[in-house]
C-alpha cells in the first residue's frame, strides 16, 4: 500500500513528463518538486538518489519504506506502485 509517491523534475526533462504520464495513467496521485521553480531542493534530489539526473519519484509505503527509482525505468516503477 502506498503512503505517497514524489517526483523530482525539471522543466525541460522528456523523461519526467512521461513519469507523470504514467502515474496519471494508473490513477497515482503524487508530489511534484520541480528544480528550476525549487532549486533549494537539487540537494536533497541527489542525496536521495545519488544522481545528477531526473526524474527521481520516491514510493513511500504504508510502512514508511521508500523505493528510488531514477530516470523512466518502468521495470522498477511499476512493482514499486503496488
């Protein structure tokens, strides 16, 4: 069960449009930090995902427990979702 999903972006990022697409898609509500409106926020992007890249979405479970997934890596998305 999920507790929230969270989604590091950009404006010019391909890659986090087709994220949210998908999470859109299948009915998953989510957080949107953008980097260019919240640059504040480029360091706790990389400390959570070790990259320099986005996207970074954050599944939060039930039991607090968090899957990274960085980049559009639906292979590991969409397990993280259930």
């Amino acid at each position: 069960m999920l507790k929230g999903v969270t989604i590091f972006t950009t404006n010019t990022c391909a890659y986090c449009q087709m994220v949210k697409k998908y999470l859109n898609i299948k009915g998953v509500s989510y957080e949107e930090v953008n980097l260019d409106e919240n640059p504040h926020r480029r360091s706790e992007a990389m400390e959570i995902s070790g990259a320099l890249t986005v996207p970074v979405t954050v599944v939060t479970k039930k039991d607090d427990t968090r899957e990274i997934i960085v980049g559009y890596n639906l292979s590991k998305l969409a397990p993280a979702l259930v």
